[in-house]
C-alpha cells in the first residue's frame, strides 16, 4: 500500500494504535506533499472534541452535496464523518 493511501485509511480509522498514531505524525512531518493531510487529521481529531469543521471542508461538502466537481477528490472517504458531525 502506497503511503498516502495508508494515510487516508489510518484518518479515517477509529481507533488507532500507538504504533499507527506514531506512523501517521511521523509521515505527515515528513511528507510536505502530504501536509493537506495533517490538517485533515487534525480536523477530525478535534471533531470529536470541539464540534468545529473548517471552511475549506465544509466548502467541499457543499460541492459534493451539490453534485459539483471537488477541488481534492481525496475529501470524499471523509464525507460520512463530515455527516456525522453536522
């Protein structure tokens, strides 16, 4: 599995390891072209805390609900988590 398809699943992932926590940080510092992520990251992980989405994603959403082209296809494996939010 490439490393940016196992970012997204380890994202999307409920509950992680120590060992999955350790690699996902470790390989959105690392990456600069998986930066994105990080914040995708970050967004979910204070979702569960704080109830907040970014603008960028909700813009996305809205594209998506809208039937209209998105600006990263990537942000689709996070809609149901969007929708769970809202």
């Amino acid at each position: 599995m490439k490393t940016k398809e196992k970012i997204l699943e380890l994202i999307s992932k409920e509950n992680l390891t120590k060992a999955e926590k350790n690699f996902l940080l470790k390989s959105l510092t690392e990456e600069p072209e998986l930066s994105k992520y990080k914040v995708i990251y970050n967004l979910l992980s204070d979702m569960k805390n704080r109830f907040h989405l970014d603008t960028e994603l909700i813009s996305e959403y809205v594209l998506y609900k809208n039937n209209l082209p998105l600006e990263d296809e990537s942000l689709l494996k996070f809609i149901p988590e969007i929708e769970k939010h809202i």
